[in-house]
C-alpha cells in the first residue's frame, strides 16, 4: 500500500478489525476498506463508518465512477467517486464483503396475508448474527400479533439453516 497522505491519520477501529484498501477517491477523500466496515474521511477529525454487516446493496456506477453503498433504511449511505475505469478493486472488495456478512435472505408470509422479509447477517470477525426484518409498508412494527409472528419466521429460519 502506497503511504497517502491522510490528514485526519486513520479512522479508530474495532479490535482485530484489518485494514485491507486504503486510498483517495477521485475528489481526494480518504477512504479506508477494512474487515468490518468501510470509512470515509469526514474532514473535521472525524471519521463516517458504515459496518458491512450495515450494507444491503451494492451499487456500481461506472459511467459515473460511483460506488454507493446502501444502508438499512435504503438510503445510500457511502458514496465514494473512482476515477478507475471497469470495475475498481474497491467496487469487487465492497461486493466481497457484503456478501461475506450475507448468511440468508428470505420473504415470508404471515398468517393475515402480510409478508415479511427475514434476513440474517454475520458482524465480520464474530459469531453474533444481526437479524434485519423488513415490514410491508402499511404494517405496524408495534402490533404484538405480528411481533410475534416475526419472532416465529426467525426461529423458522434458524431451524432451516442451522444457526
């Protein structure tokens, strides 16, 4: 890795958590890939993370040469310009990593017609999982009858795939 200068030094990270990218996007923002997250210099001594178990799409511009990285609420919440034609090695390393942390991904039905998706992901470096449920847009988060429903659709998919 080249020695680059970043002025704000390196973002603080987790323990055993490894640096495996660390460059200037095209607008000189210093950006650090690591085992856990991607950060991106914020300017004023600080550093923006977003943990890859955080991620839910990767989105490779390359007309652009815009990475943009997904975050639970959709929206996207890393945007790193790449002066890099094709596909960058950051683009494949975002890819890697997210996909890495993906344990499974299902949409499931509840017992009234709603549908619920269910997705477990793997925090890198540990064993814990995140379990990510994502309602339908008219549904209460705070209807105990569908609280418990979706604590059953977890335990169904634990039971599937063993964790």
């Amino acid at each position: 890795m080249a020695n680059l200068p970043f002025p704000n030094g390196y973002p603080p990270l987790v323990p055993a958590e490894r640096v495996l990218a660390r460059l200037l996007d095209a607008t000189a923002t210093p950006v650090v890939a690591t085992t856990a997250a991607i950060y991106l210099d914020g300017g004023d001594h600080s550093w923006q993370r977003l943990g890859w178990v955080d991620v839910t799409r990767v989105a490779w511009e390359p007309r652009l040469g815009l990475l943009r990285l997904h975050d639970l609420t959709g929206q996207a919440a890393c945007e790193v310009r790449l002066a890099a034609a094709g596909c960058p090695p950051l683009v494949a390393l975002a890819r890697e990593r997210f996909g890495a942390s993906l344990l499974t991904s299902t949409r499931m039905s509840l017992r009234d017609g709603r549908t619920v998706t269910v997705t477990a992901r793997r925090v890198p470096g540990t064993r814990e999982v995140r379990w990510i449920v994502r309602l339908d847009q008219q549904t209460d988060p705070d209807d105990p009858d569908l609280r418990a429903q979706v604590i059953a659709a977890i335990r169904q998919v634990r039971a599937e795939i063993g964790i």
